[in-house]
C-alpha cells in the first residue's frame, strides 16, 4: 500500500461550484472580521501596556538596619520671615537636632518664605518640626499658617512615575493649613510610614516609602511649630511591573479567530437553513 500523506488532511476542500454564495452569509463574514480586528486591536493593546503586581511581607526593605531615609520637604509659611525658620530633628535613638542647617534653602516669597530641606532620619520613631526654636531673635507673632508643597520619604521618584505607581508617596502634596483667627496655632501632622519597593521592566528600581497622616492643631504653652511625627510599619509593599506573556497573546488571538468564524458559522447555518425551510413552505415542497 502506498503511503498518502494528503489522507491525514481533516481540512477537505470542497470544490468551488459546489458552494453556494448569499448576501447574508457575506454579511455575516464582513461582520467577522470586523469584529476579529476589533478584538485583536484590543488584546494587543493590552499585551503592549504594563501593569504593576503588589504584595506585602515583614522585612525592612534595606539589610543595612543603620541605613537612614532621606526625607525631602518644601513648605511655604506664610507669614513669617525666614531669618526666623529652622528645622529640629529627634527620635527615640536620642538624637536631638536644633536648627539643622546643611541642604536648607530658605526664599521670601512676598510676606512669608518657602522652606526646604534635605535630610536623613533614623528608622525609629521620632519627629521633625518647622519652628523658630533655633533662632536668636524671636519674632513678634507665631503665625505659622502654611502650605505643604511636598514631602517625601526615601528615593525621590519621578513625577511620571509617581503618576503611574498606586500608591501614596507625597500624601501631603500641596496641603494648606486651615485658616483659624488665632495665630498662636501649633500644627501636628501624625505620619505613618511604609516603605516600599518598586521594580520596573527597564530594570531600574527605587526603594521610596508611602505614607498617611493625621492633622490636628491647637494652642500651646510654647511657641508655635509645625511638628511632623513618624513611626514606620513592619510591612514592605513591593510593586513590580508585569507585562502579558506573549504566549497568552497567541492563545487569544487563536481563541478569537477560532471562537468567532465557529459562532458565525453556526448562525449563518441556522440563518441559511431557515431561510431555505420557509421558502420550501411557501412553494409546498415540505414533506
């Protein structure tokens, strides 16, 4: 016996005469394949955009427990003058700072000033203040109404990036303080720090820290500051940039071709088979 390989073909062709062409069978079809492309536009949308796995765990996201974070703040103050404004650091290591003064710029801006600074804070509970406790001349009001520019802990991201990335790392973007008539005011801000991991298919990675907050304020016995209180979660959250693998692109690009030219077939053989019943009616050829 001699071998054919054309006997495996499960695709027979049938010769062309024998097919009958109808106008809704080629509706049907048009309809196929626009919504093939349709679909395959869409998953191949998909499979070209990123989007970011997160998990959480119970570590700290640097082995080097002496490691400080990097804090970064601007802030306006409204009504004071910046010979006055400093910046105090303390935590529950014993470090007590008045007046830190290295990576502090401070610009008047009409009747106020803009305060910022750079520095490094240990990874324990402690705080922060914006307060006149450093100056030697002290000023004649203790107005310390403000705006928050921004605040961030740890590596600085990039605006697109933080645009991109869930999360809440500058929680106190553009926040202003609330407007009371007393001007003797102390504001607390209550922070809870989570440091985070981020991964991202270029291969760059950055190791920022979220943030929350609570706000309050009041008068108090001593002169008016705006304090910053901390304390870091045990849980990391680490987000990684995932893209579709390409072999689930394939498989739904077969599912929708396969999945749509079968549905159309059946409807155009119902349509067809249908249509062919009524028409035998009508002419009396049922039997």
């Amino acid at each position: 016996m001699q071998f054919n390989l054309r006997s495996f073909d499960i695709y027979r062709k049938i010769p062309k005469d024998l097919t009958q062409p109808t106008t809704t069978g080629a509706v049907i079809s048009i309809s196929s394949i626009l919504f093939i492309c349709f679909l395959v536009i869409s998953e191949a949308a998909a499979f070209l955009n990123t989007e970011f796995s997160s998990q959480m765990f119970v570590t700290s996201p640097s082995d080097d427990a002496q490691e400080r974070i990097t804090v970064r703040i601007s802030i306006v103050v409204h009504s004071m003058n910046c010979q006055y404004l400093g910046v105090d650091i303390q935590d529950d290591m014993g470090r007590h700072e008045v007046g830190h003064v290295q990576d502090v710029v401070k610009t008047p801006v009409s009747d106020g000033c803009r305060f910022k600074a750079k520095f490094s804070i240990n990874k324990v509970p402690g705080n922060f203040h914006i307060a006149t406790h450093s100056s030697k001349e002290k000023p004649s009001h203790g107005n310390m109404k403000h705006t928050v520019e921004y605040l961030s802990f740890g590596d600085q991201l990039p605006q697109a990036v933080e645009d991109e990335v869930p999360g809440s790392f500058n929680a106190l973007k553009e926040r202003t303080s609330e407007e009371r008539s007393d001007e003797m005011l102390t504001h607390d801000y209550f922070l809870k720090i989570v440091p985070s991991k981020l991964e991202f298919l270029s291969g760059k990675a950055y190791t920022p820290y979220q943030y929350t907050y609570a706000y309050r304020n009041y008068r108090g016995l001593h002169a008016p500051a705006i304090w910053f209180r901390f304390d870091l979660s045990p849980i990391t959250v680490s987000y990684v940039e995932k893209r579709k693998p390409f072999y689930h692109f394939l498989t739904m690009f077969c599912a929708i071709i396969g999945g749509t030219f079968t549905v159309a077939s059946i409807i155009d053989s119902m349509i067809f088979t249908t249509h062919s019943y009524f028409k035998k009616a009508e002419i009396g050829k049922l039997g």
